[in-house]
C-alpha cells in the first residue's frame, strides 16, 4: 500500500514534468501554426527545420551559432580549466583557498549577474560585442566547472605519477602527454561535455555580451520570438529533438554506468 | 678505492621553511652495495634519496655518480631508476606497456624492447602477465611491475623509496628475499629508504641511521645493533634497556645502582654516561650467588620463540629482559651481564643549558619565555648570561597557561626508572626533561621551572 | 614543482579580468552618473520609487515561494527515489534530473504554451506553477544524492533504540540531510530571484520581476541605474550564500 502510494506519486510528478515536453512532441506532428490545434498527421515541420526553416533561414542560422560558440567554449575552457586544476592542486594555505573561492563565484552567480558584470567589462574595456565577447564570456561560466571535473582525478592521481615518468627518462613534455593527460582524459572530457551543455543551454549571459550586431544563438532566437509573440512552428520539432538526443544520451549512459557496476559485482 | 666509489655525497644540506631536513651530509657509496637509510619518518631520509634522483635540489653540497657532479642534471638524464612507495604504476597502460615505457622514450627497437620486458617479468616473476591491466594486479604484483620497470632501464643504481610498506607482514617478507636475489643476481647498487629497522637489519650490506637530518651512525647492521654509538640508535633498533651510568674509570661502569665489569676505556673518572643492554643480554636465573643484582617479575609474555619479561630490581629500575626460559610473575630472581653485552655511549649533554638575558633582579628570559629565579648580584639587567637547569627539574603541565614556554614531545627515552624527553618549544629550541610521567611523540605540553632550579652563570 | 605552481598563472589572470574586475565594474558604474561622477542617487533613487520597490518585493516573495514549493514537493520525491524499496531507481531518478539538461526557455515557453491550451490565464499562479516546474528537478537532485549516500545504519541505529518511523525521519534522516536542503535552496532561490525571461513567458508581460528591470535599464543604456541594481541583487545572493553555509555548518 505505501509503496503503490510513493509509486503514483512519482508517476504524477513525472508526468506532469513531462506533460509540456510530451505536448510540444506530439503536435510537432501536424502542420498547424497554431498549438493545440491539430490538424492531422504531418512531417512538414520537420522537413521545414532541416530543408527550409521556415523563417528566413534565421533558425538554422542561430542553431549554427549556438554549436559554434559551445564548441569553442568548450574547447577553450577544457585547457583553461585543465591547466588550472594541476596549477591549484600545488597550491596551498590562502593562495588556494583564494583561487577555489574566485572559481566558485561564476557558479554561484546568477545569471543575469554574470551578463550584466561582463557586459559591463567589455563595455568599459571597449570591446565590440559579438562572437568574440560571448565566447569569452561562456569560457568565464564553463572553465569553473571543468576545474570541478579535472580535480577528482588529479587527486585520485598517484602523487609521484609525473616524478616516475621523469625517472624513466621522460622529459616534461613527455611526461605530460604521455603519462598525465592520459589520465586526466576522463575528467577532461566530462567537463568538455559539461561546459559544451552549459554553452548550449544559457541565454541570459550570451543576451547581454552578444552586443547589437544581431547575433542569434538559439536561446535568444527563441526570446525574441516568443516576445513577438508565439513559438515559430518549426521549433516544435527542434525541441522535440534536442529533448530525444538529451534522453537518449543519458539513459545509454546511466545503462552503462548500472552495467559497469554489476560487473565490478561480478 | 675511489675508483669504487658511484656515489659520492658531499656537503649536502636541505632546509624547508627554516627547519633542517638535512644537514651537511656526506657519505660515500660503493658499486654494487646494498646501502640502507633507516629512520623515523620527517628524519631526511626520503629526501635524501630525492635529492639523489634529481627531484629536488640540495641547497648546498652535491652528489657525484661515477665523480660526475650531478647538479642541475635532470631526473631523466640520471642513470638512475626509482621505485616509488606507492608505486604509480600507470593505470592507462598494461603490465607490458609499463615497463616498456622507458625503453620505448629510448627509441630503443621493438625486438630489444620486447627482449628485455620479457627478461624484467622473469626477473620479478610476473611471466604470463604482459597484457593484464595494472588495476587487475594485487600489491604485491604492482610492487613487482614497478621494479621491473625502473630496472629496464638497467640503471647503474637503484632508488627504492619504502617500496614494501603497504604490503601485508607475509608479502613482505617474502619481498625482501626477492630483493636481496635480485641485489645478487644484478650486481647493481641498490640504495634503499626505510623506516624498519627490520626490513634494514635483513636486506643491507650496510645501514645509514639517520635522525634529524642528521647521520647518526654509519655501519653493517651488526655494528648497528650490537654498537650503538647513541641512545638514539639504541632505541630505534631493537628492543634496548638504555639506562643512565657513571664511567667510574676504564672498564669499571655503574648503573642500576651496582658497579659492573665492561671492556669500553677513554671515557675518563666519573663520567656521566649512557648504557645500553639488550634484553638477550642479561641472564636471568634463580637467585645464587653468582647473580649481580636481585628482582622480582612483573611480567612474563610468550612472544613465539622466547619469553619477554619485565623485573622490577631491588634498587627500583624496571629492566625488559629475553629468555627462553620462562619466569612467572611475582618470582624472585637474580640477573647477571657479561662485559662484553654492555654498551657504554657518550652522553650529548648532561644538563640544559641556555643563553639568557637578564631583565631584573629576579628575572632571565630565555627560549622566549620569562622565568623567575635568583641573579647572583655580579650581573645586571641588560646582560648575556648562561642559564642552567637539570634535567629532572623541568617541571611539565599538560595546560598551556600552566607554564611560561610550550613544546611538543619528541622522541621519549624510558631510562629504567624514568622517561629522558626531548621538548621542541615553538622556537624550534631542545629541552631535555625527565620525568616519572608517560608522554607520547607529539604531546603537546607546557614548561614551567622553579625559580631555585635555574642556576645563573657567566656566559662562556 | 615549483613550475606546475606557475600554471596557476594564466588562469588567475583570467580570473582577475573575466571575474573579479566585472564585478567590481558593478559597483564603480553603479556609484557612479551618467557623466561619470560619484554619487548615491542611483541607489537613492531606487529606494524612493514605489514602483521598483513592489517589484523588489514581489521577486522575493516569488521567489522564496517557489523555493519552499520546491522542498514541500521534491524531499518526497527525493526520498522515495533514494528508499530501500526502491533501489531500481537510478533510471528512475534520471528521469527525475532529465529535463535539467534541455534548454530552460524551451521548456517554459512549451509551458505557457500548454497553460494556454488548457485555457488558464497567465499570471502569478501559472508563475509559480511553471517557476516550480522549471526549478524542481534542482531540489530533487542535491537531496535524493544525500539521502542516497546517507549511511543507512543511522536509520538502523535510531531504530534499534526505539525510534518509531516517524521519529526515524525527523530525528534522523532530516537533520542528517539539512546540507543537501541547503543546497536545493540555494539552486532554486538564487535563479528564480534574479530571472528575467521565463518570469515574462510564463504571464506574458503582465508581472514585472527584479531581473527584467535590470534586463531594460541595461538594454535602455541606463547603465548605472543597472548596474545599480545588479549590485543589489548581488547583496540578497550574497546573503543566501553567507546565510546558507553558516546552516550547512551548523549541522
């Protein structure tokens, strides 16, 4: 009886979590431009995302956009983040405790804070604001989290790990790419994957740093659309995709992870 | 003879943050030895061996390989090869890929590579293992690979920083043999860092005692353990009764309060001294004649082969004694020492003495702290004087505020009747203090001393 | 070693422009005129006007609203998730922590969008319905990885010295989680007090939060009145944190 009562619980809540979700995926099944009217099966949406998007290409365009900057904030905030964790895993007393509370603050910081501070610097710095501002912006709330990812590993780390390869006659560089990069790639990819998902996912920071050049990302493309009014048809099916990639990607991955730990059972 | 010299140390000294961790060392290795650093942890030996691996540099002195200096030289540019305490192996390669590693940095050809990882496994036994993953392997077999790598290298020496301490009592055993064989079977010097005296009493030819940064005695492990040069050595290897005496003259020595016939001479009359008697040196027996001195067992312990005892002597020292006979507690017996079982050590110091300046009449400050006590009228405030005080008089209190100087304990002594301390105040200065009271390493405890106990003299 | 210290370098020099000179860039702007003078006035002025101050008002109370919604409907979750019963649940909780990772505006507009399917007028309900929406699976997350890693032997413990269930859970297994609470809070309270966009969407236009007057005065190159009250924003997150971690001590 309890457990039938905290199992239909978690069956409410989880459907009402993907109640919105399940609603824009089913009429991204029909053509009609007005939601909740359905006016028959259809893939025309769909075409319409990859073939035309519907709205002067201006959608396919930001989607671009938004990969462009994850990508090269990513990329650019692994090193960064990398780079610092083996920096701070050396640090000690104050000097670590300042750095660990600085790389605190873009996490803890709101959004909208970290926009406006940031607009506010390339404002005084007199930097355009375009591609390059948001970027560096999205490497500013990414690289914190990839430190988060690479430290457990530095840690886990055998602490004479890099004195063994320089004793087996590796030189520095050698010793970092063929001895401690390779054991860092897990947590380095993890954070790779973190910050690639935390660029594609803000809006308030890339809506202030973008600047006034009419740059879109998907975030803002979707803002300006909802705010004349209505979501553009088209980003039904986009919604409905990203969502069955995100699903998918994380199921495989929690099989995975349920598959590994039996077998370390075994 | 210095054509048989690899390793030369010179002169080398190492402070970190204003403490010593090594101070002007010097010792010279022979090709082939099997030289052992044995101390307590933090006495310098760990660095010792970096420094001779090239991962840190020595503030002054060098180290000479073959009478090469080595300064500057990049750990990878060392002949030389180390296993770690833990032994790092790297988790992203196999058994094989690991003790290729080195080769393979050489561009050494595959064939040879091949040849000689194949050779390494068979040395360490791990034959049939190439492919397995490092995590796969027990401590032992990862203590195993990490040897088998550094030796493909075929280093003229090897560094092996405690390789055995995370190994189980058995494991460990067996390694040491293993060690010793491969010692034998490659000819190449071996220096090896432990805290064990014995894991070093099995495995050396010959054993650097080291505390404090400092090397306290140099010798083969039977030097070591039947001539102890200190109370320290005394105490850290082996088990040791370590009593105060007085040399009375040549061959004559007192303690436990008996006079006793020994072989040690040059200490002069009257000397204040330290003896040290092993536990298997004293003879224990129902009372005759022949005994020396007389007690009652408090104790008795088997300890597997022999029996562990401790007697209480008429004259009220507790001495530990071995034999393979057992005694119940409460049994008067009779001991005896032969001559030649009694090791007679200078002592280091026989009274605390201090620099100290006078405030006022009845004040001197010294060590940083303020203490009150009589000044004989030639001195003044203002002046430099010697403070003294004995080592029974330093008074210890487990609360800060109950004294004017707070130390840390280092190194207890039992002296059978009391314990001998070292106190380390924060000014990182040496007080001796005996005392009835157990301290352990470490305590932290508060110093106070009777305003009667400090004896004020002129400075010399 | 000495020289893996320096590889701190480049990223407290990043640190130092993208990160603490920004902020401090809050407060010079937001003391400052439009001339570029010291002044007070902008936080004067925000004092004096009725107007910002009920938005001021209205932000927290939704916002402290949504977070208290938030650990009413989520610790049940979290503890049914984390149970005994119910140890097939890691897919389960997945589920859970799933829309997490999609795009927040798209979630909050497919919401206002099925508000008005359903024929509900937008306003402050379907605000905090679709605030708690979007923020519920941050309160879920902290506390059901608590619970889960919690030793169980506590509970056991309590049990065996004749704690009811009842007393089980508030003698035990609440205090015991009150870091992860903390946590959710802090995860929930701090972005629904500073949003702007999904406060908009989801009562189309009609109530105005603190983050979307920060939004306009920035976009209207108010700058220092922005800036203004970024920086005021900044002292109520500051307090949560502070507030916060001396209740994560304190257990």
């Amino acid at each position: 009886m309890k457990k039938l009562l905290c199992k239909t619980y978690l069956a409410i809540l989880l459907l009402l979590l993907y109640a919105p979700i399940i609603f824009i995926g089913v009429f991204s099944f029909t053509e009609s431009k007005v939601l909740g009217n359905w006016t028959g099966f259809s893939t025309e949406l769909y075409e319409n995302l990859f073939f035309e998007a519907g709205s002067g290409n201006g959608l396919l365009r930001a989607i671009e956009n938004t990969f462009i900057i994850a990508l090269a904030a990513a990329f650019a905030s692994t090193i960064l983040g990398t780079v610092a964790a083996m920096g701070l895993k050396n640090l000690k007393g104050y000097k670590r405790r300042a750095m660990q509370f600085m790389n605190n603050i873009p996490m803890i910081n709101p959004d909208i804070i970290t926009g406006v501070s940031l607009f506010l610097l390339f404002l005084f710095l007199h930097v355009t604001q375009g591609y390059v501002s948001v970027i560096l912006a999205h490497i500013t709330f990414c690289t914190p989290y990839v430190v988060l990812s690479v430290m457990p590993q530095l840690i886990q780390m055998e602490p004479n790990t890099y004195e063994v390869a320089l004793d087996l006659g590796a030189r520095p560089s050698q010793a970092l790419w063929k001895v401690v990069i390779p054991q860092l790639k897990g947590g380095m990819i993890s954070g790779f994957i973190l910050a690639f998902t935390m660029s594609l996912d803000d809006f308030a920071v890339t809506f202030f740093t973008r600047g006034t050049i009419g740059l879109e990302t998907l975030s803002t493309y979707i803002y300006a659309d909802a705010r004349k009014g209505g979501l553009t048809p088209e980003l039904r099916p986009l919604m409905t995709l990203i969502f069955l990639v995100v699903l998918i990607l994380l199921l495989v991955r929690n099989i995975r992870i349920n598959r590994n730990t039996t077998k370390a059972k075994a | 003879m210095a054509q048989d010299i690899i390793i030369d140390i010179r002169n080398v000294s190492k402070h970190f943050d204003g403490k010593v961790i090594l101070e002007d060392i010097n010792l010279q290795i022979r090709k082939g030895e099997f030289v052992t650093f044995l101390g307590p942890s933090g006495c310098g030996k760990t660095t010792l061996l970096k420094i001779i691996g090239g991962f840190k540099e020595p503030d002054q002195g060098s180290i000479y390989l073959n009478g090469k200096d080595l300064t500057g030289v990049p750990p990878y540019e060392r002949p030389l090869n180390t296993v770690f305490q833990r032994y790092a192996l790297f988790p992203h390669l196999d058994v094989y890929e690991n003790i290729a590693f080195g080769l393979k940095l050489k561009n050494v050809p595959d064939k040879e590579i091949d040849k000689r990882v194949r050779k390494m496994l068979k040395l360490v036994s791990l034959t049939d293992y190439e492919q397995r993953d490092v995590d796969s392997l027990s401590g032992g077999q990862q203590q195993r690979v990490a040897i088998a790598r550094a030796l493909a290298n075929s280093p003229q020496v090897l560094l092996l920083d405690e390789p055995l301490s995370a190994l189980d009592r058995k494991m460990r055993l067996d390694m040491q043999i293993e060690l010793k064989e491969m010692h034998d079977k490659l000819g190449i010097t071996f220096i090896y860092v432990t805290h064990d005296q014995e894991e070093a009493l099995t495995l050396s030819d010959r054993i650097i005692v080291i505390n404090e940064g400092r090397i306290q005695q140099t010798g083969t492990p039977a030097d070591i353990y039947n001539e102890p040069c200190n109370s320290f050595v005394a105490n850290f290897i082996g088990d040791s009764n370590i009593l105060n005496g007085t040399m009375i003259r040549d061959r004559k020595v007192n303690f436990i309060g008996h006079d006793f016939d020994c072989i040690d001479e040059g200490f002069g009359e009257n000397t204040p001294v330290d003896v040290v008697v092993r536990p298997e040196d004293i003879y224990i027996m129902n009372r005759n004649d022949s005994c020396q001195f007389n007690g009652v067992v408090r104790s008795c312990t088997f300890k597997g082969v022999h029996y562990e005892m401790f007697v209480d002597t008429e004259e009220g020292y507790e001495m530990q004694i071995q034999d393979y006979n057992a005694f119940e507690p409460g049994t008067e017996v009779g001991m005896l020492i032969k001559p030649q079982d009694i090791q007679v050590m200078k002592k280091d110091c026989v009274c605390n003495s201090f620099d100290a300046e006078v405030l006022d009449e009845n004040h001197v400050t010294f060590l940083g702290g303020r203490f009150e006590c009589k000044i004989p009228r030639e001195f003044k405030a203002g002046d430099t004087v010697c403070a003294s005080v004995a080592f029974d008089k330093v008074g210890l209190m487990d609360y800060a505020d109950e004294g004017e100087l707070v130390g840390r304990v280092r190194f207890p002594l039992y002296k059978g009747d009391h314990y001998h301390l070292e106190i380390v105040t924060a000014g990182e200065a040496l007080i001796y203090a005996d005392t009835q009271e157990v301290y352990d390493n470490r305590d932290l405890v508060a110093i106070s001393i009777a305003p009667k106990d400090i004896k004020i003299s002129a400075k010399k | 070693m000495t020289k893996k210290a320096s590889w701190n370098l480049p990223y407290f020099i990043f640190l130092m422009i993208f990160v603490a000179l920004p902020l401090v860039l809050i407060l010079i702007y937001a003391l400052q005129d439009g001339q570029g003078h010291f002044t007070l006035s902008t936080i004067t002025r925000f004092f004096s006007d009725g107007d910002s101050l009920a938005t001021f008002a209205l932000s927290l109370e939704i916002a402290i609203e949504t977070t208290i919604l938030c650990i009413l409907i989520g610790y049940p979750a979290a503890w049914i998730l984390a149970g005994r019963s119910f140890n097939k649940s890691a897919v389960t909780a997945a589920l859970f922590i799933l829309p997490m990772w999609v795009n927040a505006l798209m979630r909050t507009l497919a919401t206002a969008e099925l508000f008005n399917m359903l024929g509900i007028g937008l306003g402050k309900g379907t605000l905090l319905c679709g605030m708690v929406y979007d923020y519920l699976p941050f309160m879920i997350y902290p506390i059901y990885v608590s619970l889960s890693k919690m030793d169980k032997s506590y509970a056991d413990v309590a049990e065996d010295l004749g704690a009811t269930p009842f007393q089980v859970f508030f003698k035990v297994t609440l205090p015991l989680s009150k870091p992860a609470i903390w946590s959710g809070i802090l995860m929930v309270f701090m972005p629904t007090v500073s949003t702007f966009a999904i406060s908009e969407f989801l009562t189309n236009n009609k109530i105005k939060l603190f983050g979307t007057i920060i939004q306009e005065n920035i976009n209207s190159s108010m700058w220092n009145y922005g800036a203004a009250l970024s920086l005021l924003m900044l002292v109520i997150i500051c307090l949560t944190k502070v507030l916060s971690e001396d209740e994560k001590v304190a257990v």
